[in-house]
C-alpha cells in the first residue's frame, strides 16, 4: 500500500500549474476532463510513480458529489484534500472494507481515454476525509506518467488530520508515510523529495 497520488483542489488549473512551477520547480502535464463528474485535471509527476493531480471543477452546472465538494472548499482558495493510495490488490482491499468499486475514465487531449477502478471515493469526500484507493491497468503506476519528467524523487510525507486508530484500521496497518496531526480531518501538507532538499507543500 503506498501513496498513488494527492489530490490538489483548484480554481483555475493553468494558475495552479504556474504557482508549482515557479515556486517548487514542479511542472504539469496536461490531463483531461472528467465529463461525468464535471470535472478536469492536471499532472504534477513528482517520481517514484506518483503525482500531485490539479483538480477543478470545470462545469459549474454539475451536481456531482465530487463538483459539489471541490467547489466548497476551493472558496478560501487552492488546497491539497484527498489522498488515493494504491493496494497490491484492490479487491481485496474493497472485501476487507466493505467498499463498492466503480469504473472511472478521462479522456486525454489526445483523445485517448485512460480507465481505473476506485473505491471509497464516498468517504475520501464524506465528514472522515480518509484516503480513497485505486487500481490501474497492469496494477502498477498511471501509465500516463510513464516517459515523463519528474524534479522529485516521489512522496517523502503527508500529514493528515483525524483519528490515528481509524485511519490505521482503514489501511490495513499497512506502513504508510502518511502521519497523523491533531485537528480536523483531511490532508494538511505533503512534502517531495528532491535531489538535495524537501519541499513542503500546503494550501495557497
């Protein structure tokens, strides 16, 4: 079980994307549109097969859990709000946790459309905010990130806000680099490793 990618709620994506650059030397790829949920991204490759995705809400009509949610908490500004951690094997992981797993899609600007499985999206935006799991095609990393450019050398933390017993018996025990800070629940800050340094990233 490791960290798959955070989640970064935005309100203009190419105004996010430029704020990572200029003041982490993080750059963003292109992602795609999420027309079911109302929503598009962007990619911040930060190595070691994981991302920072730049999230916004692009159709302001949607009535979608995920536009609701995002649209709420981007009213005080940009913010890291959901973890996604990828199992070794998201059925059993759903099994153990009781979780449906949906089927979810983005087309690229390509055209091409990229597919995963998910599960406990509903409590990664329920009162809880734990994290969310996900399964790519082959089980390894988003292949999108494959033949990109990365200034980091992956995850090096993530602070989360909530119960230590709960988001413990939510992981499985699993060792994790995500740690628990008082106050309430959700992502707080995460940290990327670089050649020589670690940056810490929060809301902006």
């Amino acid at each position: 079980m490791q960290i798959d990618h955070v989640m970064y709620a935005v309100r203009e994506l190419s105004d996010a994307s430029a704020w990572f650059a200029d003041a982490f030397g993080l750059r963003a790829v292109a992602g795609g549109a999420h027309p079911q949920w109302g929503t598009a991204n962007a990619i911040i490759p930060v190595g070691n097969g994981q991302y920072i995705e730049l999230i916004t809400v692009s159709d302001h009509a949607s009535t979608h859990p995920l536009a609701r949610f995002l649209s709420g908490l981007v009213s005080d500004g940009d913010r890291p709000v959901a973890i996604c951690l990828r199992p070794d094997d998201l059925d059993a992981t759903a099994r153990r946790l009781d979780l449906d797993i949906s089927d979810g899609e983005r087309v690229k600007p390509d055209g091409q459309v990229l597919r995963w499985r998910l599960a406990g999206v509903a409590h990664a935006l329920g009162s809880d905010r734990l994290p969310f799991f996900i399964e790519w095609p082959g089980g390894g990393a988003n292949p999108e990130l494959d033949g990109t450019v990365s200034a980091g050398a992956g995850v090096a933390w993530a602070e989360f806000g909530g119960d230590a017993d709960t988001l413990g018996r939510w992981m499985g025990g699993a060792q994790s680099v995500i740690s628990v800070v008082p106050g309430g629940p959700g992502v707080r800050r995460l940290a990327i490793r670089h050649a020589n340094e670690t940056v810490v990233i929060g809301g902006r």
